[in-house]
C-alpha cells in the first residue's frame, strides 16, 4: 500500500510530482517534557540564580513554548515549586548514599556534606527563597517520598554514629537551618555583625565541630 501523500495518492491525470512526507515529530511523554523543563530551570538556577528562573526563558532552553510549559506545569509558581521538590528529593537521596557505606562516619560530616550540598548549583537559595514565600518545599503527592528520606537519612545518622534518633533529628535539623540561612542571607549578615569573608566561609567547619561534640557526648 502507497503511504499517504506519495505519488500513488494523487488522481489520475493530475499534473505535477507528489510531495514527500514530512517527517513527524516524536512526541513526549508528559513526564519526558517534565523532566526536559526541570533540568533547563535546574541549568538556568546553576547559571544566574533566582532570578534566571524566568519561564519564557526555561522554556525556551527546555525547547517548547511558554504556553506548553504552562500545559505541563498549570503556573510559573507551580514550574517553580516543582524544582524545588526535584532538587529537595536529588539532595535528600545524595546525602543517603554520601553518608551511608562502612567507611568511618563522624558528627561533622553530615554539616560538611549539607553545606557542600546546599552551596552547589543554588540549591540552598532556592529551597529557602520558597520557604520564605510561604510555597510549599513538597506537595501531596511528594511528601511521602521526602518524608521517607528524611526518616532514612535520619536512622542513617542514628545508626553510624550510634545516637538516639531525637539526637539525630536535632543534627538535622541544625544543619539544614543553618545551611539555608547562610545560602539565603549569610553573604549579607556576615558583614554586619562583623565576621570577615574567610570567618563566614569557615562557619560550616566550625559547626562541624561542633557537630562532633554532640557525637562525643552522647
């Protein structure tokens, strides 16, 4: 059988030769169109801060329209919130992996590991910024997820570095605040209360000792 639009598909007696088929654009899936949004945000976060994450432009990197991403996503916000939960999820499974193994596992290394963590790609930054704005870090449907590595990373923590869990949570926690608020206001607060640039980039070492001290206490 002659495909659609070849030469056997014109009438008898027509002039002039057929036209080939143009070839059809592969289409993505929902999730595949997603993930290329995600990643050109992710490039533009990396490259130029909040301020880069400007739809038209993602869109544009991410090769669909404006209008497409919308479809994907329902809002700019949205597009947004979603980097966030993506990146949370990335960083949440990364440390897992960082700081799990046999090798030897003390207090400080789980500040190391966030504030290295948190300091690439403007990762920090963005989860703060959306804490800030009142959006949510995870949705309904991610909670679950987030939540359950957080709990692994904090039984990890337990588990290595032979503490409770309210011990580890409070590690956690400590770090995870610090480490956003010095992502988000640390470059602007240093100054003001009087630390040089090279006391304000020893902060995540000093807590780390410190970190350390709470292991050896117990």
């Amino acid at each position: 059988m002659v495909a659609p639009g070849s030469a056997g598909d014109e009438k008898e007696g027509g002039g002039g030769p057929a036209r080939p088929d143009r070839p059809r654009r592969a289409r993505r899936t929902p999730e595949a169109a997603r993930r290329l949004v995600l990643d050109a945000a992710a490039a533009r976060l990396e490259e130029r801060g909040l301020k880069g994450l400007n739809v038209v432009d993602i869109a544009r990197d991410a090769g669909m329209t404006h209008a497409t991403v919308l479809h994907h996503f329902g809002s700019a916000e949205k597009m947004q919130r979603a980097l966030v939960e993506d990146m949370t999820g990335t960083l949440l499974r990364d440390m897992v992996i960082a700081l799990g193994g046999d090798r030897e596992l003390d207090g400080g290394e789980l500040c190391v590991q966030l504030f290295e963590a948190l300091s690439a790609k403007g990762h920090g930054k963005l989860i703060a910024w959306a804490s800030v704005t009142d959006q949510r870090i995870a949705s309904e449907s991610g909670d679950g997820e987030r939540g359950a590595l957080f709990s692994q990373l904090v039984g990890t923590l337990s588990k290595r570095l032979k503490v409770d869990e309210a011990t580890a949570r409070h590690m956690v926690f400590l770090t995870a605040t610090s480490a956003l608020g010095a992502a988000l206001m640390g470059d602007a607060l240093a100054p003001l209360i009087g630390l040089s640039r090279e006391e304000s980039a020893a902060f995540p070492e000093w807590l780390s000792a410190r970190m350390d001290h709470i292991v050896e206490d117990g």
